[in-house]
C-alpha cells in the first residue's frame, strides 16, 4: 500500500512536468502585434486645428519579445481611410500612436497626415492588417458616452 502511494505520487509529479514543459513553449509564443486603443473624440471642439487632429489618434502594440517590422501594415477605418506604415519597426513591448494630422515621425508617434477626423465620435470600426493583406485584428465602438476605446 506504501509502495502503491508513492509510485501514484511520482506518476503525478511526472505528470505535471510534462504538462509544463508541453505548455512553457506555447505560453513564450503569446502576444502579438494589435490595435490597442482609440482615442477617437479629442477633446475640446473639432475645429481641424493641428492640435485637435492630433489627439485623435489609434495605437498599435506589440506584446511579443521581439521588435516586429511594420512596413507595409496598415490601418483603415470603416470609410476606407487607410493609414499604412513605411519603413518602421516597433520595438518588444512598444505602443506606436499614429495620430490623424500632421508632425514629424518618431519611434513612438507617426502622423497619419490627415486634414480631416479620421474616427467618427460615435461609431466606427478600424481594421488593421499586416504586410500580406491578412486581418491582424479589428476594433469597433458604438458609443458618445467615452472618448476612447481600449480595443
Ligand atoms: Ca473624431
């Protein structure tokens, strides 16, 4: 009976470290490079001024451990206004803001160059795919109530 426990014990650690190294790889493999969130009401009235335009922005992180490059990625919103990144890399762990307007691109802020509000205040839908076209993720909101959505 003695012996019956204990080989049932060492079965059950052997178990469990085999468990554990069947999921470790899988859990070093998550994260990804997504839409992360939408600031789609800048403050104050839309008046199209720099700074206005400029608060209105969506971000994109990449929660991999390791820099992923976005050339050729790209952001729309659902009137097909489409935002895609030239040569840019976006560090492990990094959050990239692409504001509305214009400014001077920088490892952290790149400008989508627009004159105009990209993200409607009350609904709008941004699809964000990576260089081969495929969807790398979408993020929709439906309210007036905030002035941002955590995608
Ligand atoms: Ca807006």
């Amino acid at each position: 009976m003695h012996y019956t426990r204990t080989t049932a014990a060492a079965l059950a650690v052997c178990g469990a470290a085999a468990l554990a190294l069947t999921t470790a790889p899988a859990q070093a493999a998550t994260g990804s490079v997504h839409l992360y969130k939408i600031y789609y009401n800048s403050p104050g009235t839309d008046t199209r001024s720099a700074s206005s335009l400029n608060a209105e922005y969506v971000q994109i992180k990449n929660t991999t451990t390791k820099s992923v490059s976005l050339r050729g990625w790209s952001v729309t919103d659902a009137s097909a206004h489409k935002y895609t990144f030239a040569a840019f890399t976006l560090g492990a762990g990094k959050t990239v803001t692409i504001h509305t307007g214009k400014g001077t691109n920088t490892a952290a802020n790149r400008y989508w160059g627009s004159g105009n509000y990209i993200w409607n205040n009350d609904k709008d839908t941004a699809t964000f795919k990576n260089s081969a076209g495929a969807k790398a993720g979408a993020c929709s909101y439906n309210s007036t109530k905030a002035s941002y959505k955590m995608c």
